[in-house]
C-alpha cells in the first residue's frame, strides 16, 4: 500500500518533469507557420483552385472550340456557354463563357471532359470578392488569369487516334479497353447505334 | 558602479539642495510611485509579448511578427486597441462594486512593489515586516475577483469569483506557512533583510536548506496568481473568461495588466526569499549590477510559470482543493518542523 502511493507520487513527478521536457523542445523546433503575404505555398501541380481558360500562347486566341461538353459534364451547370459560327472559318466559337463559382464544386470534371485543353483547374486562389456578382466569371476575366498558366496540350494517344479512325470508319467510339475487347465490344455498339 | 540607486541618492541630495525639505518628500515619494509604476506597465507589456512569443514557439508558431522587431509592439498596439473600445456596463451590474473591483485588483498588485528590493539600496521602503506585508496586500486579489464576479450579475463571472475566493484561500495557507521556514533561518521578516541573509555565494542561497518550503510555495503561488494549471477561475472553456467576462476596454485591460504584474511578483519573492535576491552566485561576480541579477533571476522565474502555464492542462476543482489541504497544507508543516529542528540543532 505505501509502496503504491510512493510509486504513484514518483511516477506523477516523473511525468510532470517529461511534460517539461517535452515543451522545451518544442520551444527549440522550427516554426511551421507560413507569414503569408510575404511567404506562400508552393501548390501542388494538380491542385484544383480557380478555374481558368486557355489561350494558345501564339495566336492568343481561346483554344475553346464551343463545343459544350464542359458545360454537360458540370454537375452543377455552373458553366453557361453561348456559341456562334464564324462565318469564314465555319466553325464555332463561344460568345459569352460564364463560369458561376460560387456554386462550382470544383470537382475538375469540365477539364477531363473538355479535349481541346481549354479549361483548366489551376493552383490560383486570392479570388475573394465582396460582392456575390464579381465570383461570376466572363470570358475575358477568365482567358485573362489564364494567360500565364503552363499546360500542355493533349497530344491524341495512339489508343484514341484508333478509337477516332474507327469512329471515322463507322464503328465503336471508345477507348483502348474497347478496342482490345472487340468480341465483347462490338454487339453492345450494335445495340446501342439501333437504340439512336 | 551602474548601481542604479547611486542615481537616485543623487537626484534625492539635489532636490534637498534647491528645494524646502517638505517639498522634498512630497516630489520624492511621487516620483518613486511614479517610476515604480512606469516600470511595472513597461514589465507588463514586455511579459504580455513575451509570453505570446513562449507560448507560441512552443507550438511551433511563430507569435506576432509584423508590429515591430518580431511584433514587440504588439502589446502597445492592442493596449491602443482596448483604450478605444467602449466601456460597457452591464444594466444589472452593480454599478460601485463593478467600478472599483479593476481598481482594487490593479492596486493590490502595484502595491507589493513597495516592499520588493530591486537591487542593492534600491527599495521603494524597506518595512521591518516587509514579507508580511506583501502577503496581506496581494490578498486583496481575492476581493477584487469576487466583486468582479459579482458586481456583473452573470452566472459565469459569479462562479469564477465564487472559485477563485476558495482556490485563493485555500491556497494562501500552506502559502504564508511556506515562506515560514525561510524566515526562520533569516531570522527576519524584512526584505532587504532576508537577501542579506544570502549574501555570499550561491551556496548560502535559501534554496538549499528550504528545498520543499520552495516547491510549496511556488505551487502555492502559482495557484495564486490564477495561472494554469490553477486557472479555474478564468477557465475559459467552462466559465467563458470567468470573472472578467463582462468587462471590457481599459478596466479588461487593467485585470490583465494585473495578472501579469502578479505574475512577476511571485517570481520576486521566490528570487527574495529562495534565490539570493540581488546577490551574485559568486562574489566574483559582484561586478554585474545588482539590479541586473535580480531582474534575470526573476524572467528566469516568470519564464518557468509560462512554461508551466503551456505545459500542463489545468485541475479539476475538487483536485485543486485536495492537492491544496491534503498535500500541500502537511507538506509546510513538515517543512515548518524539520526547519525548526535544524535550527535548533545547528544553531545552538
Ligand atoms: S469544376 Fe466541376 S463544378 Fe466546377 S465548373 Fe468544372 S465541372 Fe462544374
Ligand atoms: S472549354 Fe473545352 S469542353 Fe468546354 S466548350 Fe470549350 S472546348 Fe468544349
């Protein structure tokens, strides 16, 4: 009995003084705060900050063709795309590009669906605005912040240029797996063009 | 020779010089207040940064940096802050218990420094009963929280008043008969007295012979300066901020202010009583001003409470009673005996 309490008395000096100890390391140790206007992160590659448009760095036109899919593939249609035609290329191009970030999840799906690198999630942020209206993005705020983005432009891999001649060619529109898969592959195709 | 009381003795001969001798007394016991409280507010605002920069680095922060040298303004620039803010009262508050509770509190701290010897000669008044009275008056503390608490009419503020009247009394017992032992042996309840008892060499340091009147008393004190790990009365996640809750501007400030003025006090008695006061460790060492060695022992000490304040998390109550009367209370009292017999073994 008063071996325990002896022991508990010990035991509970020891500990204290192990407490001490272990402050007064930590007192010695580097500081991990980062004093942040005048230091900042280094973000990573493929962080997902504020959204932006690409423009090609030689022409420094849009690399955007219109063609949508961003827009569809947004859960939360936080992108509103109007598109015309220009009339001496024949092709389209967007004439108003709203991106509405206060309800964007950033969820990156718009820079996976869009396949002309057009959109891009970028490390950015310092984008907080007083005002609800000013986190509604145009087109030219948006091409404006991503002029100085690095990207590279999807190169087709081999698997897609396969997938895109037999597009051309009348077959299935997939993607490597597909094509290795052929048996499997091609009745579903079949099905699914009877069902168009 | 950078004794600083030779300044004073000089200025004090001047004044006699040129001016009549009532006048003298008057400016000369003014103008001792008034360093004495300049250099209190100084200490204050540095040990309020300080402790940031402790607590801080301690968790591998970094404390306020941008006002100043490593934010050594930062103190100023929120004393400037608190001065601003508006002085609200409580409708229900009770209007003169409210008021001067602050005022009290604030006093009963700045009052101790009259009796602590800054250095060689340099004392405010070197009462016969010096550490009597630093005991009496820092006990006025108790009365200021309980007013606070119940002068704001807030359940919060009344239960941190209620605990820190128990805690301080409780704690204020194996407290005074802590320092008991060390009179003993210097044989008198003077200040300057007792570090004169010291002088010599650190061996001759009270710390020595009264190794457990030391720890009970800066347990005790601790306590009584309502730092962690004895803040209940303040607990900020229980009580909100405890008794202080409803005050804000310069009487907030002034609470605080106090705080932090009582925490160097604790830590100039235990340099006072344990410590050798302004004595060097070793005569070799009496080149050093004798001011400069107390105020490094005492930062050493008011460094060792803020360790504590960041090291340990805080008691229960029912603990912090216990630890009090069935701990510490015997702990002085063996102290009080085994002192008494090595007196008079090795005296006699
Ligand atoms: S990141 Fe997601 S939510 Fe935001 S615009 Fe793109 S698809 Fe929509
Ligand atoms: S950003 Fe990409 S996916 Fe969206 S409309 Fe432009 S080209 Fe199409």
């Amino acid at each position: 009995m008063a071996g325990n309490i002896i022991k508990e008395i010990t035991d509970g000096i020891y500990n204290l003084i192990l407490g001490l100890a272990v402050t007064f390391k930590h007192l010695f140790k580097h500081a991990i705060t980062l004093q942040y206007p005048t230091e900042r992160w280094e973000m990573p590659e493929r962080s997902r900050g504020t959204i932006v448009l690409l423009s090609d760095p030689e022409t420094g036109r849009l690399n955007c063709t219109a063609c949508l899919l961003c827009s569809k593939a947004c859960p939360v249609a936080a992108i509103s795309i109007e598109r015309i035609k220009n009339p001496d290329t024949k092709k389209f191009e967007p004439q108003s590009f709203n991106i509405d970030t206060t309800i964007c999840c950033y969820c990156g799906l718009c820079e996976q669906a869009c396949n002309f690198t057009a959109i891009k999630l970028t490390g950015k942020y310092e984008f907080s605005a007083s005002d609800k209206s000013k986190l509604l993005y145009d087109m030219g705020f948006l091409q404006e912040i991503g002029r100085d983005v690095k990207y590279e432009k999807r190169e087709k891999t081999a698997a897609k240029k396969k997938a895109v001649a037999k597009a051309e060619t009348g077959e299935d529109v997939g993607g490597a797996p597909v094509a290795d898969a052929k048996a499997e592959s091609s009745p579903g195709s079949g099905e699914a063009k009877k069902e168009d | 020779m950078l004794e600083l009381n030779v300044i004073f003795e000089a200025v004090h001969r001047w004044l006699e010089g040129i001016l009549p001798q009532g006048l003298v007394t008057l400016i000369s016991a003014l103008g001792t207040g008034g360093i004495v409280l300049a250099f209190l507010s100084i200490l204050a605002l540095f040990l309020v940064w300080w402790e940031r920069k402790v607590s801080a680095h301690m968790q591998q922060r970094l404390g306020p940096m941008r006002t100043g040298w490593h934010g050594v303004l930062q103190t100023i620039a929120d004393g400037v802050k608190l001065v601003q803010k508006e002085d609200l009262i409580p409708s229900t508050a009770d209007r003169p218990v409210y008021f001067w509770a602050p005022v009290i509190c604030f006093v009963a701290a700045f009052m101790a420094y009259l009796v602590i010897p800054f250095g060689r000669g340099l004392i405010v008044q070197d009462l016969n009963i010096g550490i009597l009275y630093i005991i009496a008056i820092t006990t006025f503390t108790v009365v200021s929280l309980l007013m606070a608490g119940w002068g704001s009419n807030n359940k919060w503020a009344l239960l941190g008043g209620m605990r820190s009247a128990a805690q301080i009394v409780s704690y204020e017992v194996p407290l005074t008969l802590s320092i008991l032992g060390a009179v003993m042996l210097a044989e008198t309840l003077s200040m300057v007295g007792i570090v004169q008892s010291q002088a010599g060499g650190f061996w001759n340091w009270l710390i020595f012979r009264q190794p457990i009147g030391f720890i009970v008393y800066y347990i005790a004190a601790t306590a009584e300066a309502n730092r962690t790990p004895f803040d209940i009365p303040e607990a900020e996640q229980e009580l909100v901020a405890g008794f202080n809750v409803e005050y804000s501007g310069m009487k907030f400030a002034m609470f605080f202010l106090a705080e932090f003025v009582n925490m160097f006090t604790i830590s100039a008695i235990a340099v006072t009583l344990f410590f050798g006061g302004w004595n060097a460790p070793h005569p070799i060492f009496n080149f050093v001003p004798s001011w400069i060695w107390f105020m490094g022992k005492s930062l050493v000490s008011v460094f060792i409470l803020m360790w504590f304040r960041w090291t340990y998390p805080r008691i229960r109550v029912d603990q912090l009673m216990g630890f009090a009367w069935k701990f510490l209370l015997p702990l002085a009292f063996l102290n009080i005996i085994l002192t008494g017999l090595g007196v008079l073994i090795f005296r006699n």
